[in-house]
C-alpha cells in the first residue's frame, strides 16, 4: 500500500532523521569497541589483524555504496516530488544491482584473501589472521547489501527509525556472538579474529533477512512493487548518479591502502596498531557526522524534489553547525582520555602502542571538526545527486595531500606523527572545495526525475483515488 499525499507533504525534522542514524551507528560504534576489548584480548596482532580486514572489506563495498548513493538521491528526490511509486521501484531496482554487486566482488576476495593480505607488509602470523578475517566477512556479502540497501530507500523516505530497531536487532545478536566466538566462551570453539568476522557476518545476514522480509509483508514505509520496476531509465539514473560515488569510495580505500602500506612497510606493528584503536576510539564522533550525513542527503533530495532549492541549502547548513559543535564536543572528551582508552582495550599495551594512540587522538581531535564539513556538506550534495564533486574532493585530498605527504615523510625517515598529521591538510582542502561547491547553484539541477515514471505515478495516483471514490460511493448507498 503506497502512502497517501496528506500524510507525506511535510518534509522530516533535521533531528527526527540525524537522531535515529546517530544511535543506529553509536549501536555499531559500541560492536566495534566490544570487538577490540575481545580481539584485545589476544594481543596486538590480532588488533592489527582485524583493522586490516576492516579495512578490505570497506573497499570491497565500494560498489554496494555507489549503487546506494543512487538509492538515496533517486529515493529521495521521488519522495519528495510524491513519486512513491516511482520510490518503490527505484529501490527494487537498487536491492537487484546491490544483490549481483556482492556476489561478484565477494568470490574473488574469498579466493585470494592471503594475497590481498600479504601487500600490507606486516609479519606472517598478523598476514595469516587477517587474511582469514577478510574471507569470512565476504562469505556475508549479500546479507550486508540487502540490508544497507533497504536501509537506504527508508531513510531517503525519512524513515530512519526503522533501520535503527533493525539495528538493535543486529546489535543484540553481533555482540553475544563476538563473545562466544572469539574467546570460546559457553562451550563455543575459541576462533580468535576468524571468530570476529564470522559474528559480524551472521549479524548482518540476520539484519538482511529482517529487512526483506518486513519489505515484502508490507510492513516498511517504501512499497514492495514486485512488478513494473524494470526499466532501462532507472538503471541508467542509478549509475550515471552512483558510478562517481563508486570511483570515490575506490579512490578512498586505494588512498588508505597506499597509506596503510607505507606505515605497515616502514614503522613498527605498534603504529599499525595504534591506529587502529584511535580509530576505535573516534568511533563515536564519526557516527554522529554520519547521522548528520543522513539527514542532510535526505533532507536536500527531498526538498530539490519538491522543487525547494532554498530549503535544500538550509538544511546543509544547518547539518553542518550540529556536526560541528557534537563532533568537536566528543572529540575533546576523547582525546582527553586517549591513554586510559588504550588500557582498556589492551591488557599489557607496548609502552611505544600508548605513545603512538595518544598522538593520533590528538591529530583526529584537530581533524573531526573539518571532517564535519565532508559529512554533512558531502552528504547534502550527493543526496542532490552531485556524487562527481566530492569524489574529486576526495582525490585531492586523499591521494594528493595525505599519500604524498606520507610518502615524502617515509623518504626523510620523520617520526610516524608526521603521517597522521598529514590527516589535517587533508581534511582542510577537502572541506574548503566541499563548501566552495555548495556555495553555488551548480549541484541544485543536476538530477531531474524521468517524465516517464512522473506519468506512470500519476496514472496510479488517479486510479487510487478513483477506487476510493467508487468504494465510498458504495458505502454510502449501502
């Protein structure tokens, strides 16, 4: 049953969407911590192990996020004209291609998962344990693009709660499962990092099947439409708006890469280490950039949608000033506690991993702010559909700034602090280009709804309501 126009006229409140993103990742957010206080547990290869397979299997999605970045921007840009049918179908279209996109990226990961390891440069026995991370996180690849997929749709629809108890649901099966598996608590085998990938897996798959099936009973806000979605047009949108996020998700993870392997290949495995648990530590502060994120794409595609460009701009302007301020607010709490952190998620740390994790709190407590800007500014300019310009951004930034900058530090010998410092140029130019694009009117026009599904929405529209007048009519005789 598609939602009538009366109940959908109004646009969602900036908070109604950032909250409920914000607690969904503070969910994922506490995973991860509960991760490496478990993984911890094992020592710092296990640590480093698992940050690197986090780190490949953020790159394997590059193709799944491309093809969300289109569900978000077409999604929402329909709802906000109130094309629900066209929504309905544009997300169909969407779960099919995010459906084959992780089949195919996962068997050759699955098949070379040690030799995608290996280019890290970091000793056998840390190569091996990740490598067996790597593989068994792509064996769930499907259960994760339905899940980010559907997710996706309701949140360009404005519903952001739903995606959250299905979160809660993940959440509750993920961190037992961790338990169990990694340290071979009641009675289960003590799988170590292999142990953590196959827990976050099974989560995943059970989310996946959750959304699905709640879709097809017709229980989510976007319509299950099994018949009418495929069409040429639709996929033609989906790539012409998605491919450039896809390029720069690829041009992210290549970026890490290059930067993870010259610090893997020319510091010690407690710098590796130590950024992996400073990354841990700013866990909390990403996720609420990313709430932000959420409802600044939602909330610009639905009011370009509605032919409201005016109101597209204040609501990315007002994303930012609350990514600021709670992104700045968390960082400070953070960094001020950066060394008991580590001693939390390590039980006998190296006294150089301590040093190392309380340089890179510092580096990102200066970074968060800036990265504020890529958030919620770059997430208000992809939810228009201008993926293209942040993609350059990240081009800029990553591979132009941080890379040489680590590169030129390896050359010289500079003390490994110099490579993280190289994470504040970065996110400076980034967000100076971010805003000098969104300050234009450039991004307002760049993706128009097909005039065919317009039609075919309000063909529908006319003959729902034609049934509801004959069925009132009916009544009313009886």
């Amino acid at each position: 049953m598609l939602p009538s126009k009366k109940q959908t006229a109004e646009r969602p409140k900036l908070g109604s969407l950032a909250f409920p993103a914000i607690v969904t990742n503070l969910l994922f957010s506490f995973v991860a911590i509960a991760q490496t206080k478990f993984v911890g547990e094992l020592g710092e290869q296990a640590i480093a192990a698992v940050g690197m397979g986090q780190r490949v299997f953020f790159a394997t999605q590059a193709l799944l996020m491309a093809i969300t970045a289109g569900t978000t921007a077409l999604v929402a840009r329909s709802w906000g004209a109130q094309a629900f049918r066209e929504a309905s179908h544009m997300t169909m279209a969407s779960l099919v291609l995010a459906s084959a996109a992780s089949i195919v990226t996962a068997i050759p990961v699955i098949l070379f998962a040690y030799e995608i390891a290996v280019i890290f440069g970091l000793d056998e026995e840390t190569t091996r344990l990740a490598a067996d991370n790597i593989a068994w996180m792509a064996v769930f690849n499907l259960g994760f693009a339905v899940n980010y997929t559907i997710g996706a749709a309701l949140r360009a629809a404005g519903d952001a709660w739903t995606p959250f108890w299905i979160s809660v649901v993940v959440n509750v099966v993920n961190v037992p499962l961790l338990y169990a598996l990694v340290l071979g608590n009641w009675g289960f085998p003590a799988l170590g990092v292999t142990g953590a990938a196959i827990a976050i897996g099974v989560a995943g798959l059970v989310g996946g099947v959750i959304s699905m099936l709640l879709w097809m009973a017709q229980w989510l806000r976007v319509a299950y439409i099994r018949v009418g979605w495929y069409a040429m047009h639709r996929f033609k949108q989906l790539a012409n708006v998605g491919y450039p996020a896809g390029i720069e998700m690829m041009v992210f993870q290549v970026g890490y890469f290059l930067f993870l392997i010259l610090l893997g290949n020319n510091y010690p495995t407690s710098a590796f280490a130590a950024y992996s648990i400073a990354g841990t530590m700013f866990m909390v502060c990403m996720v609420v950039g990313y709430g932000f994120s959420v409802a600044g794409s939602t909330l610009s595609g639905q009011h370009l949608g509605a032919n409201d460009p005016n109101g597209a701009v204040r609501s990315g302007w007002r994303a930012l000033s609350y990514a600021i301020a709670s992104m700045s607010a968390f960082s400070v709490l953070v960094v001020f506690n950066a060394e008991r952190l580590v001693y939390f998620f390590l039980e006998d740390p190296d006294p150089q991993t301590v040093r190392y994790s309380v340089q890179i709190a510092w580096m990102l407590a200066l970074t968060n702010p800036l990265m504020a800007i890529e958030f919620a500014i770059g997430g208000a300019l992809r939810g228009a559909g201008d993926t293209r310009f942040p993609m350059i951004a990240t081009l800029i930034g990553l591979l132009g700034i941080r890379c040489v900058i680590a590169f030129v530090c390896v050359l010289i010998k500079a003390d490994v602090i110099w490579l993280f410092g190289a994470m504040v140029v970065e996110n400076l130019v980034k967000g100076a280009l971010l805003i000098g694009r969104f300050r234009t009117d450039r991004w307002k026009s760049l993706v128009q709804l097909n005039p065919e599904a317009l039609r075919e929405t309000a063909h529908a529209d006319s003959e729902n309501e034609d049934q509801t007048q004959q069925a009132s009519a009916k009544t009313r005789s009886t």
